[in-house]
C-alpha cells in the first residue's frame, strides 16, 4: 500500500496545476465505476491530499484503476504507461518476495541435529530456545579462547545490558542498517538469523521488508577467483529467483536486509583499503562486494548484517556499523532448562538430567553454548538409559563418551547388532577416525573451522569419503552445503574439531610420526633432528622466572612424551588470541591413562608420567615479573590441571584464603587469574573480600577484581587500580543479583574518569551498593556531578559516601547537593575531609539538610577552611524540621567563638537530633565553650558525645561546662578535652559529674593537660627534635647541635650500627613520636628534600629495587619511579613528602607512601619551610608549607592511615635540611 501512495504521488506530481485541477475535476464529478469524491474535499486538497482521499474511498487498488482511466481522458498516455510499469514491476517483486520465502521456509523452518538419522529433521519453531542478546560486545579484545571467554564470566548478566530480540534490530531506528552480532563458536549465531528468516517469510515478524539473503561466507570462499555484479552473486547463491534486478530491487525503495553469516570463516579477509564500487552492474571481486555493500557506496538503502565469532570481527572498521549485538548464549537458569525441556518428553527424566548437570561445575558453566547442550544431554541421555552411575568429572570424559555414542549410532544406522565393547567400536571404524582427527589437527592449526575439497586433499580423504562420513558421522561430521558442485564441511563444533586434534597428537606420538608434531614444538620449528634439542625445564625453584635451562638435548623419535606435551603448553601459553586452549586441555586430559582406555581400540593405553608436565604447568602458573601470562592462558592452565585430575593448586588457594597469614607468601598474577576464578565459580558469596590482604603485585591486583562480584564487602583501596579497572568494577555494580553492599576504592589513581563509569552502575537498577568510599583517588569537581546525578536516580541505595582528600571544591560539592535534595537520595553519611572546600559548601549543604527529602545523619567536613561564617550557614540547616542529622565533625576548620554561638541556638532547637559533635584543633576558647553550653543546657539538646580537644579551653570553659551538664544531666555520655589547660580544679568539677549516678557522663578524656597548649593552630603541638647519629648515612653530616644535616661527598668517619643508612642519604630523629605532635623543616638546593616519618625498624641496606606507582599521567603515561626499598614511601613503614625546585621535574612536590605516589597540586610558589602535623591515634599525618614572609601556614597534604608503632621523623638529603626552633 505504501509503494502504491507514492507511485499514486510520483504521477501527481508531473502533472502541471491545471491538469491538476482537471484530475481533481474528474474525481468530484464521477468516473463510470466509481463513486464521486464531495467537491469540498478536492478544493485546497494538495497533490499530496489527493493520494489519500482516493486511497481513503476506492482502496488502493480502486485507487490505482481510477487513475489509470483518468489519465486515458486526459491523454495523459506516457504516465499512464509509467504507472502501468510500476505495477508489473510491483507483481514481480511480489512474485520473487513469495519465492523467496517459501525457499527460506524450505531451507530453514528444519533445524537437522547431529544423531537424528539422516533426513529426520526437527520443526526449528518446535526446539529454538530463546537466548540472550544484548547490544554492545562485552568481551573486548579477543585474547582468549572463546570457552574460557564463557568459564571465566561470572555466572551473572549485567541487567542493564540493553537486551534485545533479533527480530526487531532493524526496527529500533531507521538509522540502524549496518549490524555486527559477535558470539563465540556453537553460542547460535547461525540459528538466529536463520529464526529471523523464517518468522519474516512466515509473516510473524518484519513484514515491511521486501527481500531477506542469508549469504553464509563459507560459500562465499568457493567464489573468491570470480568477480560477479551484485544481482549475479545473489543469482548465484540463489539460483531458483529470476533477475532481481527486474523486481526493482535496487531502485531504493525496496527493503532488502543481506545476511553475510559467519565472517570468521571467510578466507579472503575483509579490506576496506581496496576501491569500493557504486553501481549495481559493476562487477567486482566477493571481497570487494561485500566491503562496498557494508559501507554504503553499493545500494546505500540495503541493511546489511554480519555475524561472526569474535576473532574476525576486527576486520570491519567500527565508522561502518551501527549496532553491535552480542550472543551470550543461555544466560539464566531458566534458559538452560527450558531447552533440555524441549527435547525430553517426560519431566521427570528432563529433572534428573538437570541435576546431573549442576553437579558438575565444568558442565553446567559450559551449558551456556547450545551446541554444547546438544552434546551433554547427547551423553547425558545415553548415561542414564543404560544406568551407568559414572560421574563425568572433565571435558575429556564427556566428549570421549560422545565420541563412543556416535560409533554405537553409527552401527544402529547399519542396522548391525548393538555392540557395548568400546574398544571394538572404536578399532572397527579407526581409520576413519584418524583420518577425520588428522583432518581436525591440521586445519585447527591453520585456524579453519570450514573445510573444502583441497583440505581433505590434505588429509588422504576424497569428496565421496567425506560424504560418506558426513552422513555415518552425523553426530560430529556434518556437509554443510553443496553451493556450485562444491561441498562444504565441519565438525559439529570447534570443540569436537579440537578434541580430535588431541586424538591425532597421540596417535603420532604412538606411531612416531614426531614430524607431524613440529609445529607443536616453539623451538624445533628452527632445528633438525640431527641438531641438539637446546632447552628444558627448572621445576627446582616454585615460581621461578627463570623457567628455561638450556641443555643439550636431541628431537628424536624416542623424545619422552612430557617433552611433547610441555611443548604443546609453552605454545599454547604464547598464543596470543588463546586459540589452543580447549585442544591443549584435551591433549593434556588424554594423557591419563584412564582416559585412554576409554579411547582404547583408537588409542594405545600406555602408563606416562606425567608429573613433569603438571610441575611446568604449576611452576607457569607461580611465575612473577617477567614472560607475564595473561589471565586467560593462566585460567586455562588451571583448567588443564583439574583435566589432569590435578587439585593441588586448587587446594593451595584454598589454604591461602582460609589462612591468617597471606602476607608471608606472594600470589604471582597467574594464581590471581586462578584464584579470581575459583571464587568466581563457587556458587558461594563472601562477606568481605580484602584484597589488601593479598600480597601481590600491581597486574595481581587487577586480576583479582573481578572476584568481587561474589562478595558483599570489597576492600580494593590502595591496589594501584586505575580508571580502566571501574570499566570492570561498573560491570560488577550493574551485575544482576550482584551481594555487593560496600566498596572501598580509596587510595587508587581512579580520575574523574574512572569514577563517572562507577557512576552509570550506580543508575542501575540492579545496584544495591550502599556504602562507597573513593579517599585520595585523585579527582574532583567533574565527579560531583555524576555522583550528584547518581543520587537523584531512583534506583539509587548509596547510604554512606566517602570523597575525602580529592580536590573537589566549592564547585563540586554544590554540583553533589543537588542530589541530597532529591527524593530519590537516600545517602546517610557523607565525609569531605580535606576536600579544599570553604563556606560555600556550607551553604549548600545547610540548604539540603532543609530539603524535606534529606536522609543526612552524618557530616564530617574537617580539615577545611570553612571559617565561622560557612558554620553559620550551615548552622541554619540544624534548625529545620526537616533536618536529621546526628553527627557533624568539623574538626580544624578554622573556626572560633563566633561558630559555638551558631550551634549553640541549633542546639537549643526544638528540632535538633544531633548526638555527637567534634570541634577539635579549633581556636574556641572559654568564651565559645560558654556559649556552646548555653545549648547544652537546653531540655532540647539531645547531644551525647562533644569533643572539644586541643581548644585552647582553660578551668573557666570546664566550669561553664559543668553547669550545662549539671543542667541537662540526661544525654552526655563522652567529652574529649585532651590538648587543654583545665587545671587540676577543671578536671576535678568534671570527674565529679563523672561519678554522679544522676549524670550521664561515662567517658572523660582530658590527658595531655597544660599550659603549653594554650596556642593557636597546630604550633601548639609543637615539639623539639634532634638527629640520631646512629641512623645517619656515611654521606650526611649532622651539625647545630645534630639539627642540621648537609650532604656531602666524602664518606663520614661513623662507627658501624645497625640502625644506620647503608645504601640512601637518610637520617631518622632520636624522639620516637606519638600522640600530637608538630616541627618544621627547612630544606635548601635545586633538587630539594623529603620529609618524612617512619617506624624504626625501616630498612637500613639497600634491599631489592622498588617501583612506585604515580597516580597521575605525564602525556597518557603512568610515571614509575624505582628506588630501593629502603627509601622513605616506597614501603609499607615509612611516609614522605618530597619537594623540589627542579623545573625539569613533572611534580616539584609529591608525596609517597605505601609504594604509591600522589602529585600535591596547586602549591605555593618557592617556599622552603614545611610545617609537619601529626596525630599519631587518629592516623592523620598533614604536610604544609610556610610562608617566608608570614609564616601562614598552606596545606600541601593529609595522609590517613593507621600508625602501629611510634614514628620518627625521616629526611633524605640531597643539600642540606635543618629543623627549625618554633
């Protein structure tokens, strides 16, 4: 109908004004057989209004006929010949589009199954089993066999993942006609667009499409020599249709979608470097066709799909596609049971299969492909109908079994006895057998999973073999087509292809066909037989680097087998897109014995040690530092174990998980990969995964996260992640039915980038995430924003947020309160310590604890320069009804007397709920303790816990405190006075209140009592320092009284002792330091100093060289700088600020610990004093630089932790140092 409007429309349109008027004349007047149309309607009618008022009252085809005999009256006889044309072109389309789909019916309505007897077919309607597709390629870059792709993905789906039906990718957008579908070998790439064919010819789906071409490319390879047109390819692959461009096919305004299947399989690789053609006459090679239809210059209006396995997708430059889709298979449960349902009749067996299957964690994390489905419930039916109780335990075991059902069907379809005895099944039909293996080696080492006349050449079998074993063999051996007089053929999937490729490596190795195995051997690929075998394995150190010995060494005939097979390993490991994993895992499973008498009449069984092959296996899988394997080849390594009936790493880690003392041994990057995937695959959840309890490297770390998608805790902070690991970590929060409740990122260089991809998991509606802490992750003002945005989603359930130490400012945090206001928000607690904010937070976060929508119960904004005016607009938000904050901590913020007025009438509100409020190091003294205790007075106040430490609050303060908690005995229970001068009369009123039985008082602190601590700001702290001379390094000398230290060249006259600086110019203090304490340092020349405190114990030698991580990027590049582990930051017992002059330098000042260093941004200009501010209890260590002229003090850093033992102060020298009187 909509071709006919625009025809209709296309006529009108040549037509000039009068003659149309003339037309229009005759429709209101009446033409003889039709009814006329009322005049109103045609007098403003346009040419476009015309076309549906006819098509309104005489139908289309009425619609058409009245047209054509008013064009006659007119003499209007060239359009109606056009017109006449367009509907003969029409009849043909229409003619072609039912040929078309009754062929498609025909080819692939029937889905054939490997076991059924030849020409037995099931309905495809009757056993398709809906899979998951989503938009997007989740897998990445394909570096990993694609079974390991599915066993090491966790057994969950990101639900917000935009899953999508195949039969509506083209009818999302009208901008959507190029589509790429990925999904590895066997997942039903080809059934899936075989479905979508078949419901458009069947009318279910679709019907706005004119013409649909599945074009597999393994046909394609069979035209490869040729160059065709666009209609004489399709004439071609369709040869039952006329000349489609007779149909008007290529007219555009026909839609036709071409289905090019199976790209991974074309031989002829794609190149879009190569001359593109236009026109559809053009004839050009296959290669060049399909490139030009997928990038538009040929029939620009066509959809184009291609489907392939990952590992041929990068042949297609992403510009050219506009939606990619992934198949990952059967996902869920219900997926997975749904199909076994649908091939076995009856519940009750369809049940026990099921359980069967969830026994085994290998088989039923494989029932993710359908193919392999097949396979299982193949074994699986056959086990179960002879009462067989053997549990199969591993790869090997099921597709031997298999392989001993599809000879017992082959002998049914000889209509001969039965026969149980496997052996003679096997030997009766070896030399087939071994034909088709040696076919399966040869080709999975090219990398063809399609064969063709030349490659059975290849093998010693002729096409009438290869029919003759397609249609015995139909369990596993299958002719794909027959295109051209030329057959195409396969296994049944890579897996079985790589499963008989194992067979044939034995067979050589039985036969001593060794130079069939040459290409098995990285190394005698460049030797002869005559030349000595150069290499062998150290299995003498666990976890060597050095894994390679060489020897002398002769390739004969006579090599023991673990030779072969650990060569087989080292290939395998050194692939790069993993495409020997499954066969290496095969290889090494058939080398137990058991295994081979089950494949005995094929195989010999014979008694092999393989001891030597599981040691190389386990010493790859413990390596550190160099010849790295990936996390793919180190999971297949593992899986290769447990296919040798090998548990011992297994259990390894289990010891390392269950044990207390992780430190003591290091986890290589391949026990990381194995352990990730242990736990991954466990079906267990964890509370609280640690990995700051592992001790690992850098790429150990990133191989352990995604692990903690099966826990409820996850503590990463400090594991040198970057931006790219919340690509992975986002991935975990959008996890359906994910545990996590908590992650802590703290301590990681994340960047503005890195948080906003853990923002789009929070929008899920899958998140439950409640707690998230993000301390010194290097970013700011942009995060607010996303974080903001999170908040306000209505699937948010973030209760507890962690920004501390970034750099966030006014700017972000009032970006950050527009989602505290919303109703969405639920966020409970919210820490900005050292954020480089001030007032105007205040007042944005005093609007949002107003917003009737808060749900805030805890502040903590210290050490920030908020002043007493940001307090008094924060003060503003503690007296609203709407307001439930509990707990507000402002710690050195600069504020005075002015503030405790402030909270003091917030106090007093009828509305307060605050309980616990921290004011320490702030200059409030008597008189705002005063007029705090006005609201601690009040019958309202509800506050249970004040600290008040480091105040500079003296016997008076005591006093008005005394007679507020005198006043309002109830609610009190905690008051922290340590760092004040009360007197021994202050103590004395307060410790009585203690005892009151009437008062609530329970805990007292006023330690660290005095006079000297009536200063202002953090000098009070400040303490005497002197240099130890036992710890000085020989090119250091200390002067001034051991204040001064200068560097120097000549080696100093020390005696020997155990505490001193071997190998760096350091120096530590005599004072040990705890509690509070406060110094400053004057450094001088051009390469500066660092400034440092550390445990005694640090390393004094040199040690093993270090690498320290910079979190931040120099032109894209991390800067790593090495040093020995006795340097101050690069371990785990030691903190340090370096600062610099050198221009040359990326950071002039940066600080370092826990290997890990963090740039100081925005520091002032020449300055060569640093104040040092510790509190040793609280784990807070601040660096500042002092003004040459004021002596203000400018915060450079706050590093929090948790000190253990008592701190020294550190510096390594490079000109001279020198502590300052204060």
């Amino acid at each position: 109908m909509e071709n006919i409007k625009f025809w209709l429309l296309d006529i009108l349109e040549e037509l000039l004004s009068d003659d149309l008027k003339k037309y229009q004349w005759y429709l209101t007047n009446g033409v003889e057989g039709f009814r006329h149309i009322p005049k109103s309607l045609m007098e403003n009618a346009n040419r476009s209004d015309t076309v549906d008022t006819m098509v309104d009252r005489y139908s289309p085809d009425g619609a058409v006929e009245i047209t054509l005999k008013i064009l006659n009256r007119m003499n209007q006889n060239e359009l109606a010949e056009k017109l006449r044309s367009n509907l003969r072109e029409n009849a043909q389309r229409q003619a072609e589009n039912q040929n078309l789909k009754s062929k498609i019916k025909e080819k692939y309505a029937t889905l054939y199954e490997g076991t059924a007897a030849k020409g037995k077919h099931n309905l495809l309607n009757d056993i398709y089993t809906e899979l998951y597709i989503v938009e997007d390629w989740t897998g990445g870059v394909n570096t990993d066999h694609e079974v390991i792709q599915i066993e090491a993905r966790p057994a969950r789906h990101a639900a917000t993942d935009a899953a999508i039906k195949f039969s509506d990718v083209f009818s999302g957008s009208q901008h959507v006609k190029k589509v790429l579908t990925l999904g590895i070998a066997g997942i039903g790439k080809t059934v899936s667009v075989q479905k979508f064919a078949v419901d458009w010819a069947e009318g279910k789906s679709n019907a706005d499409i004119d013409f649909v071409f599945i074009i597999p490319f393994r046909e394609l390879n069979l035209l490869k020599d040729k160059e065709y047109s666009l209609p004489e390819l399709l004439h071609h692959v369709y040869p039952e249709q006329q000349p489609l461009n007779e149909t008007g096919l290529f007219d555009g305004e026909c839609k036709c979608v071409f289905i090019f299947d199976g790209l991974d399989e074309f031989r002829s690789p794609l190149s879009f470097d190569e001359k593109k053609i236009s026109a559809v006459t053009e004839k050009a090679s296959v290669n060049v066709l399909v490139t030009s239809l997928i990038s538009g210059t040929l029939f620009p209006s066509a959809r184009v799909w291609i489907t392939s396995r990952p590992a041929g997708a990068d042949q297609i430059p992403s510009k050219h596609i506009h939606l990619v889709t992934e198949i990952q298979g059967f996902v869920t449960d219900q997926q997975k049971e749904e199909y076994f349902r649908k091939r076995i009749g009856d519940q009750d067996e369809a049940d026990e299969m099921i359980l069967l299957i969830k026994k085994s964690k290998t088989l039923y994390i494989m029932c993710y492909i359908p193919v392999f489905c097949w396979i299982t419930y193949t074994v699986l039916q056959h086990i179960m109908k002879n009462r067989n109780t053997e549990e199969l335990k591993s790869l090997t075991q099921m597709y031997t079994h298999f392989l001993t059902i599809q000879m017992e069907t082959k002998r049914e379809k000889d209509n001969k006895t039965p026969q149980k005895d496997t052996k003679n099944l096997l030997q009766s039909n070896k030399t087939i057998l071994l034909k088709l293996a040696e076919l399966a080696f040869k080709q999975l080492m090219k990398g063809n999973v399609m064969f063709y006349e030349e490659d059975l050449r290849e093998s010693s079998i002729d096409v009438t073999e290869a029919s003759v074993y397609s249609g015995i063999f139909t369990g596993f051996f299958k002719e794909e087509s027959e295109f051209q007089q030329r057959k195409v053929y396969s296994f049944v999937h890579l897996s079985f292809q790589e499963f008989l490729a194992a067979v044939y490596v034995f067979h050589c190795y039985e036969n001593k066909k060794m130079k069939e195995l040459k290409i098995l051997n990285p190394w005698y690929s460049i030797m002869s037989e005559d030349v000595p075998q150069v290499y062998t394995y150290d299995l003498s150190s666990e976890g060597s680097d050095n894994v390679f010995v060489r020897i002398n060494r002769k390739w004969s005939k006579n090599v023991p087998l673990y030779e072969v097979l650990m060569g087989a390993v080292d290939k395998a490991v050194e692939s790069q897109n993993g495409h020997l994993d499954l066969f290496l895992r095969f290889l090494l499973g058939i080398s137990l014995e058991s295994n081979q008498r089950c494949l005995q009449g094929l195989l010999t069984p014979k008694q092999s040690n393989t001891e030597e092959t599981r040691e190389h296996i386990k010493s790859l899988i413990r390596r550190h530092n160099c010849y790295l394997i990936s996390t793919e080849r180190s999971i297949n390594l593992f899986l290769c174990l447990s296919e040798m009936n090998d548990q011992s790493v297994s259990r390894e880690l289990q010891e390392y998980l269950t044990s207390e003392r992780h430190s003591e041994k290091k986890l290589s990057p391949g026990q990381c990969s194995a352990l990730a995937y242990m736990l991954l695959s466990s079906g267990e959840v964890l509370d609280e995964l640690d990995l700051k309890k592992y001790s690992t490297s850098e790429e150990g770390y990133r191989r352990l996260i995604p692990a903690l998608t099966v826990c409820r805790k996850a503590r990463l902070a400090g594991c040198y992640l970057t931006s790219d690991s919340c690509k992975t970590l986002c991935s975990a929060l959008q996890s359906a039915n994910t545990p996590l409740k908590e992650l802590d990122l703290s301590y990681n260089n994340l960047q503005d980038s890195g948080v906003e991809f853990l923002s789009a998991g929070l929008k899920s509606s899958d998140c439950e995430l409640e707690t998230l802490r993000l301390v010194s992750c290097n970013i700011g003002q942009k995060v607010c924003e996303n974080l903001g945005s999170a908040l306000q989603s209505a699937n948010s359930s973030l209760k507890e947020l962690d920004l501390s130490n970034n750099d966030l400012q006014d700017s972000g945090v009032e970006l950050l309160s527009a989602g505290l206001k919303s109703s969405h928000c639920k966020l409970e607690k919210l820490r900005l310590v050292t954020c480089n904010i001030g007032q105007k937070v205040c007042e944005n976060l005093g609007s949002a604890l107003q917003s009737a929508n808060s749900s805030l119960k805890e502040i903590n904004l210290s050490n920030n320069d908020l002043q007493d005016s940001g307090v008094e607009l924060l003060s503003a938000g503690l007296k609203s009804s709407h307001c439930k904050l509990e707990k507000l901590r402002l710690v050195t913020c600069n504020i005075g007397q002015k503030v405790c007025e402030n909270l003091g009438s917030a106090l007093q509100s009828a509305n307060s709920s605050l309980k616990e409020l921290d004011l320490s190091n702030n200059d409030l003294q008597d008189s705002g303790v005063e007029l705090l205790s006005a609201g601690l007075k009040s019958s309202h106040c509800k506050l249970e816990k004040l600290g008040l430490s480091g105040c500079m609050i003296t016997v008076k303060g005591c006093s008005h405190l005394a007679s507020a908690l005198k006043s309002n005995p109830s609610h009190l229970k905690e008051l922290d006075l340590r760092y004040n001068h009360p007197g021994e009369s202050g103590v004395k009123m307060l410790s009585e209140l203690k005892e009151d039985p009437h008062c609530a008082l329970e805990i007292l602190r006023v330690e660290y009592g005095g006079e000297i601590w009536m200063k202002p700001g953090i000098k009070k702290y400040a303490v005497g320092l002197t240099l130890d001379p036992n710890t000085v390094n020989r090119r250091l000398s200390l002067s001034e009284g051991n204040r001064k230290v200068e560097r120097v060249k000549e080696d100093q006259p020390y005696p020997d002792h155990p505490d001193r600086f071997v190998y760096y110019p350091q120096v530590l203090s005599v004072e040990g330091l705890t509690g509070r304490c406060y110094w400053e340092v004057e450094w001088s020349g051009y390469s500066g100093a660092e400034i440092a405190v550390s445990y005694r114990g640090i390393r004094k030698t040199g040690g093993f060289m270090s690498q320290c991580d910079c979190h931040y990027d120099y032109d894209g590049q991390p800067m790593k700088l090495r040093r020995p582990d006795c340097a101050f930051g690069f371990n785990n017992q030691s903190w340090s600020l370096s600062c610099s002059n050198h221009t040359s330098m990326l950071f002039k000042h940066y600080v370092c610990y826990n290997n890990q260093i963090r740039a100081v941004f925005h520091p002032p200009d020449h300055f060569y004093r640093v104040g040092v501010y510790l509190d040793w209890e609280s784990g807070n260590l601040s660096f500042y630089a002092i003004s040459p002229d004021t002596h203000t003090l400018t915060h450079l850093y706050t590093i929090y932790t948790t000190f253990t033992e008592p701190l020294y102060a550190g510096f390594k020298v490079s000109n001279s140092v020198r502590l300052c009187e204060i």
